[in-house]
C-alpha cells in the first residue's frame, strides 16, 4: 500500500504523479476529476512509484550530510568580514545580533534551520 495525497488544480488536464521527500507521494488531478479512478491509477503506476519512492529516499541518504552555520562572512563588494558565533538555548525565540564584525545567532535547540533563516534575512 502506498500513502499518497490529493491536489486538485485548474490548469493541469491530466493526472500526474509525482515523489519527493518533503511531499512524498502526491497525486495532482484536473478538477472535477472522479477521484474513485485513483486506486487503478496507483496499481497501474505501482512499479514506476515504487522506483520512483526508492530513487528519492536513495538521494535522501546522500544529502542527509548536516549543514554547518559558517565561522566567518566575508562581503566582498563592501569589503567586510564578520564572524559568526553561535549560541544554543532552550528558549522559544531566535535572535540574530551585529556587534561590530561579530555576528551572534542564539538558537533553540530544536531548531537547526533557524540560523540559516536568520543569516538569510539579515544578509537580505
């Protein structure tokens, strides 16, 4: 049995299929499609979803590799370098704070993507 979901749109005139990690197994219908028509869609298309499910969680492993937040930002057009020093805690908010060329991220814990995000922004 394979999870799916459901998307319906306006434009597409045809059934797609498509996998990916963060969305899985989607499948994308016309509106006013009979949706009772999926389940054979899905036997039909069983072995190229199963590939296509063993092809995206192999890609999954290779670039499952941490991201690391950089030591140092250097701005060549405006000849400026910043270090980065991190600080985690358990508190629920993230803060990015510029001191001179020293850049602070305090981070929660639970969180690995919110440097990244607050690094964006402030460089944005």
């Amino acid at each position: 049995m394979i999870d799916y979901s459901i998307r319906t749109s306006s434009r597409t005139r045809r059934v797609r299929l498509s996998v990916s990690v963060r969305n899985g197994v989607v499948i994308v219908v016309p509106r006013y499609f009979d949706l009772s028509k999926i389940p054979q869609i899905i036997k039909e298309r069983e072995q190229w979803l199963q590939r296509a499910i063993a092809k995206v969680q192999q890609r999954n492993i290779h670039s499952a590799s941490p991201l690391v937040l950089p030591e140092k930002i250097h701005l060549r057009s405006i000849n400026l370098e910043y270090s980065v020093i991190v600080h985690y805690h358990t508190k629920r908010k993230n803060i990015l704070s510029v001191d001179r060329n020293v850049i602070t991220l305090l981070l929660n814990t639970k969180n690995t993507n919110a440097g990244f995000v607050l690094l964006k922004r402030w460089l944005q």
